[in-house]
C-alpha cells in the first residue's frame, strides 16, 4: 500500500501524468483485492461479512472506472476541468476504500 501521499491534478494535466497516477491507484486496488480475499481475512460475523462484500463491491466499481478514465487519459494530451475533476475524484475514492479495507482488517485482527 501507498503510505506517501499522493498529489491530486490540477485543472489542466497531462494525460501521460494521469496514467501514473491511475496505474499507481490501480496497483493499491489490486493489493486490497488480493489482502481482502485472503483467508486470513475472511468474516466471522453477518457485520463482518456484510462490510466485506460493500468493500469489494467499491473495489469492482473502482476497477471498472479506472479501465475508463485509462482510455479518457490516452484520448488526448491535455485533460481540463470535468476530466481533471473525475480522476481527482477517482483518486480519493481509493485513499478513502483503503481506509475502509485498513479497518476492516484491524477490526479482524482485535477480534482474534
């Protein structure tokens, strides 16, 4: 995981810059993906297993916009206003499922 804080677009970007920034944010998801289907941390609890299934849930929806901003990013050279906004959104939709996915192990491990 990403502990280095990632700088958010401004309104006008390159779209080789926000490839990286996408690939990087695509590579934590992934990593969530596999720690989330491990078995070390598998639901105990209907609770448990209900935040693990919304978890992985945004983790589809959050695989399948960024296969979409990709193509956004390689269309053109330059992203302004409206395209700049949906990666920046995209970005802090992941920081903010990584907090999730965070808590929800911590919560596995306390009950261990």
């Amino acid at each position: 995981m990403t502990t280095e804080k990632t700088k958010l677009p401004e309104n006008v970007l390159d779209g080789n810059s926000c490839l990286v920034w996408l690939d990087r944010s695509y590579k934590d998801l992934l990593q969530w993906k596999r720690k989330l289907e491990s078995y070390l941390f598998e639901p105990t609890t209907q609770k448990q297993f209900e935040i693990k299934q919304q978890l992985s849930d945004k983790m589809d929806a959050l695989v399948r916009r960024h296969k979409e901003l990709v193509q956004l990013a390689r269309s053109g050279k330059k992203l302004i206003g409206k395209q700049v906004e949906l990666i920046r959104n995209y970005l802090k939709e992941t920081r903010e499922l990584e907090g999730g996915v965070q808590e929800y192990m911590g919560m596995l491990h306390q009950n261990a």
